[in-house]
C-alpha cells in the first residue's frame, strides 16, 4: 500500500487536489486501485449520530453544509462539535494517532494508492509512514492565500518524502500540480503505480 496524505489549512484545496491525482491516475493508466479517504470521517459519523444526521453523506456539499450548521442542544456549529469529539474525548483517551490507527484498520487488506484527504497531524503522519513503510509514505503541503490554520486544530506537517503545492490561480495549475505530483511517486519515489 502507498500513502499520500494530503496537509493544509481548511478551504486550501486538499480534497480538489486528491481528487485531480485520482484522475490522473486513472488517465495514466494506473494498474492499482486508487482510493480517497479522510482521516475525520469518523468524528464525522460520531458527530452526525450525535444531532441525528445520519441520513448526511460523509463528504461533498452535505459535509460541508454540517459544518456550518448551529445545533442548539451543544451550541455550536457540527465542525466544532467533530474538534471537540476529537480534542477532548478520542485523543485524550485513545491516544493522539487513534484517527491514524482507525483508518489503517479500514485499509489492512488495501492494496493500492490511498489519498489521505485530511492529514492535519504530525502524529498521524508518523503513525501512517511507520505502518506502510517510510518509503511508501508522500506529503503534500497544500496552500493558499487567504488560508490558514486559525481556528482549526490542525496544523502543517512535514515529512523527508514531501512537496508544495501552491493553489492561487486556479484549476488549470492545480491540474498540473496533480500531474507533478503524479510523476513525482512514479520517477523519484519508485512506486509502481
């Protein structure tokens, strides 16, 4: 299995830029399974269970729209709410790579590339590169102008295999980062994609 977690503020373009490498890899003709994933997908049903939305899907404008809603009975928006499931009750309990070690768990029998969507932990980043060899581990650093890590628990992460994206001018570049990227695991990292 290879791993490429994807790290940078909310709103820099990580899920878009997943998303491009998973086409990519498609358009050239990649001979293994590609998945995307979210390290919070389950604080994500967590929190869904928790306001009685779990008819929403895990990702796309439904994820998004839960973000922004205001549940009285906690009073705050559903995206404090996962902060708070994962800040005060799974780290503190299970540990500070407990989202790591889930999703390792969901992808024991995976044998392909997964686009880790959400990598916002140095911690988790470890756990992840330990679990699948340093090797078969990337980073990529997404940023943005206007992006930051205010307000967010997360916060950037760094490893020996890693690039920078910079998504400021649009879809056409970031389609050529995707592509960079691409290449970059096939011709420098080795991987046989």
């Amino acid at each position: 299995m290879y791993i490429v977690g994807f790290n940078g503020p909310p709103r820099s373009g990580k899920d878009t830029l997943a998303g491009m490498v998973a086409d990519h890899a498609d358009k050239q003709g990649c001979t293994i399974p590609v998945k995307e994933v979210s390290l919070s997908s389950p604080l994500r049903l967590l929190a869904y269970a928790m306001t009685k939305e779990m008819g929403r899907r895990l990702d796309g404008p439904d994820y998004e729209a839960f973000k922004l809603i205001h549940y009285p009975q906690f009073d705050k928006p559903g995206r404090q709410l996962m902060i708070d499931i994962s800040e005060r009750f799974l780290k503190p309990v299970y540990g500070p790579d407990i989202m790591a070690k889930l999703l390792l768990e969901d992808l024991k029998d995976f044998p392909g590339l997964v686009l880790i969507r959400d990598c916002g932990f140095q911690i988790e980043a470890r756990t992840l590169a330990e679990a699948v060899g340093w090797d078969n581990f990337f980073l990529t650093q997404v940023d943005r102008l206007g992006c930051d890590f205010s307000n967010d628990s997360r916060e950037w992460v760094s490893h020996e295999h890693q690039m920078s994206c910079q998504n400021n001018l649009g879809f056409d570049d970031l389609e050529i980062e995707a592509g960079r990227l691409y290449d970059r695991l096939v011709n420098q990292m080795g991987w046989v994609l």
